[in-house]
C-alpha cells in the first residue's frame, strides 16, 4: 500500500524545470553548472551558498519575478536552454 502512495505522489508531482541561471538570485554572484541547486516553484535556481538556498526558499517573491526569471537577472544572465550551451550569452567584449 505504501509503494502505491509512494507511486502516485511521484506521477502526481510536477516535472522541475533545469536551472539556467547564471548567477545567484539571492546575492546575484556567479554560479556554474556545479553550483548547487535548489528547485522553487518548479524551477531549479543555482545558487551560490547554502545561505542563499534558504532565503530563496524562504521567501521565493523577494528574489523572484512573477513568472520566474530572478529579479537580479541582468540581459544575458539566463541561458538560452538549447544549443547554447558554454556560450557566453551576455556577449561582454
């Protein structure tokens, strides 16, 4: 009984999109894909330290636009998902 509840709580759990920030919401430092992470609202956010992961956790609308994207995020912070992989997407010359 229990592995079916186990079961149905997982296919009934909304699929977590990746992170691609690129710096921290909280603190707005660099962050790399081997940052850690933390998933808020169905959205992954790297994030610079474990202090960052509890504000944003705590209080997600102080660091966090309605429709996701961080409110420190800057043209170029969030990657393009596809192909653009190692690119720099700010194009800083």
């Amino acid at each position: 009984m229990l592995n079916l509840l186990f079961a149905l709580a997982l296919a009934a759990s909304p699929e977590v999109k990746p992170a691609t920030n690129a710096v921290c919401p909280v603190l707005g430092q660099k962050v790399t894909t081997k940052s850690k992470t933390i998933a808020v609202r169905g959205q992954e956010y790297r994030i610079c330290c474990a202090d960052c992961d509890t504000k944003l956790a705590k209080d997600p609308d102080k660091y966090l636009e309605k429709d996701g994207i961080p409110k420190n995020a800057g043209k170029g912070d969030m990657k393009q998902p596809s192909g653009h992989e190692g690119h720099d997407m700010g194009h800083k010359h």
